[in-house]
C-alpha cells in the first residue's frame, strides 16, 4: 500500500511553472529520492506535500487519507498531516537543550520520553541530552534534527537535502546512521538530493525531475545503468562523448561499434561513455575488440585512478581526449600506450537532438 501518494501535481510562481503534472507513490517502509538539478522543483514538491504551500491543482493522499484537493478545495493543516519535515538548515532552538529540541511539539508521555532518550543513545548523543545545540557539530545537530521529525512518530517523513552542510567524511557517515535508523522504524521517506552517489546509496527508488517533470522513475540500478536519456546518463556523472551516425542499427565509434536499437539509419547521435566503462591494461592490445590509445596523464583520487587518454577519431582526424576510471592505484606515465576495451553496458545512445 502507497503511505504518500501525489496525482497530478503542478505549481507555478508568478506564472512560472515549477512543478507540471507530477505523480508519485511511496510506499509503506519505502524510501524514495527525488533528485534532479537546482531550480527543477524538487523542493517546491515537498512543500506543497507538506501543506506549507497551498496546492494549486491535482491532489495529495497520506495514508489514503485525502488531506489536498485543489478541484474541491481541501488543505488539511501542516501540522494535521501525520507529516514529519526536515530541511537542511536543521532549524533547532538555541534556547532549548538537545532532548527539549528532541521532543518539541510531542504530548509529554513517558512513552516518547523513553523512545527519545533510546534514540538519543542509539545515535551517540545519550551525553548531549542536557548540552544546547550551539554546542554540536553539524553532524549531531543533523541527528537530532532527525530524531525530532522522527518523535511524533510520523506516518511520513520528508528530507530536504539532509546532509548538503556536512563534510565529505561525516556526510557518509551519518546518512549510513540514518538509513539504518529510518529501516529500522520503517518510516515511510520521500527525501530530496542534488548528490547522485547519496540518491544511488539511499533510495529503494528514485525520481529524477527535470523541468519541473518526473522524466525518470526506477530502482537506482536500472536508473543509472539504463537511463532514458542523454540527461539522465550524465546527472549520475561524469561522461564522454562522441559523435556518430547510424548505420545498420549500429553507429561506429572510435572505441568500437555500438547498438543504436530503434534508432533509424542516418540519423545522428551523440554516444555518451561513463569513465568506468574503459578498461584499460599496460599489456598490448591483443584480444580482438582492444585498441590502443596514449596516456596523457593519470591522477589517484583515493580509492580510483582516474586516467586521461588522447587518441584521433579515424573518421574526422580530429583530437579526442576520453577519461577513464579505474579501481586502485593504476597510474601509467604520460605517453604510456594502453589497450582499452569498451564495456558497452555503460555507453548510451542518444539522438543529437536529445543532448
């Protein structure tokens, strides 16, 4: 059963139209990422599910319980949606302790009492109890900005860019903490990210909106390995591109021949080619498929090389500079030929017109 359901939703300010015709589904113990780039409407959606901001047309279900109507209209109160809100500024009060933050706005029972200070200690802030949040670092202020939305036990949870205000480091951190607590509870999450490796960690589902639409909705498997477009490929990361032309429902590339299924013959494309699909070895090109191309220069970024190649496109004669992401340590010396081989399940095909 669907605990947070969306139909039809658009949204405009001053005439401008934010949101269009988007419809979601959540369901029970689900969470699911809306991501997509700054100025795409994703924040706006979660307002608008909340109540903060009055809905304008279609309709929002909490629970199958109907608390947005803009055709009758209905606009159930923020506070009577069984909704729980947290956004990335945190908004704790300075003037209340961390277990008063914790409880805010909750009936008083030794019941949630109890189940506050048990979240306390299962976060590690069982000895901030009493400290104030100026106190904190970013990280424990984002757990007990948490646990606060989490303490009224809500029917849904809503998480706008959660973890945008924290390091590198804390940031991976506290969002494994807070996936573990949020399956734990089996709280029903529509959560908001601009950050794709967090949305592929977090979600059981992902939406990506751009322009104020849901152009694709899937498990994050599916959405990264099968975009529906040259947008989608390259918000998951970095790309490389190239040119081509279909031809017998192939198109050449100066990497190999690729399948352009569905594609009609002599239409252009562009073919974009994540870093991790060139594999690349010291040893000569020898295994039909290989060719070898010239290192211009590699870089460690920790736990991945990341390698630049140069090559000239057999077709154009021009210079093509490709990046290739290889695990460990893998640094040839600049002008080190490599053999490459092309993993076609991390190249896409696309119209030119779609790029």
């Amino acid at each position: 059963m669907s605990e947070l359901v969306a139909i039809d939703v658009s949204h405009a300010f001053s005439g401008t139209r934010v949101l269009e015709s988007v419809s979601l589904a959540v369901d029970a113990g689900q969470l699911v990422c809306l991501i997509g780039p700054s100025g795409c409407g994703k924040t706006t959606l979660l307002r608008v599910i909340a109540g903060l901001d009055r809905l304008q047309r279609g309709r929002v279900l909490v629970e199958g319980t109907l608390v947005a109507d803009a055709e009758n209209p209905r606009h159930t109160p923020p506070e009577k949606r069984g909704i729980g809100l947290m956004f990335q500024d945190y908004a704790l009060f300075p003037h209340l302790s961390v277990f008063e933050n914790v409880v805010f706005g909750v009936a008083r029972s030794s019941e949630r009492a109890a189940w506050a200070r048990e979240a306390l200690a299962r976060m590690g802030l069982e000895g901030y109890a009493d400290a104030y949040p100026h106190t904190l670092s970013g990280g424990e202020q984002q757990r007990v900005a948490l646990l606060r939305a989490l303490a009224p036990a809500p029917k849904v949870l809503l998480l706008d860019e959660p973890f945008s205000d924290l390091d590198v480091t804390r940031r991976a951190q506290v969002r494994e903490e807070t996936l573990d607590l949020l399956k734990e509870m089996k709280v029903t999450t529509l959560m908001v990210t601009h950050d794709p490796e967090e949305a592929m960690f977090m979600a059981d589902h992902i939406l990506v909106l751009a322009g104020g639409r849901i152009v694709q909705a899937g498990p994050p498997l599916e959405t990264y390995l099968k975009p529906v477009d040259a947008f989608v490929a390259a918000l998951f990361g970095p790309v490389n591109r190239l040119e081509g032309t279909v031809e017998g429902a192939r198109v050449a590339t100066p990497l190999g021949s690729l399948a352009a299924d569905g594609l009609p013959d002599g239409i252009r494309v562009q073919v974009l080619i994540r870093p991790e699909a060139l594999q690349l070895d010291t040893a000569p090109a020898g295994a039909a498929g290989d060719i070898e191309l010239s290192v211009d220069w590699a870089r460690l970024l920790g736990r991945t090389s990341l390698v630049r190649l140069r090559m000239r496109s057999p077709a154009t004669d021009a210079e093509v500079l490709l990046h290739a992401r290889v695990y460990g340590t893998f640094l040839p010396v600049a002008g080190t030929a490599v053999s490459v081989r092309l993993d076609p399940d991390r190249a896409f095909v696309f119209p030119a017109a779609d790029v």
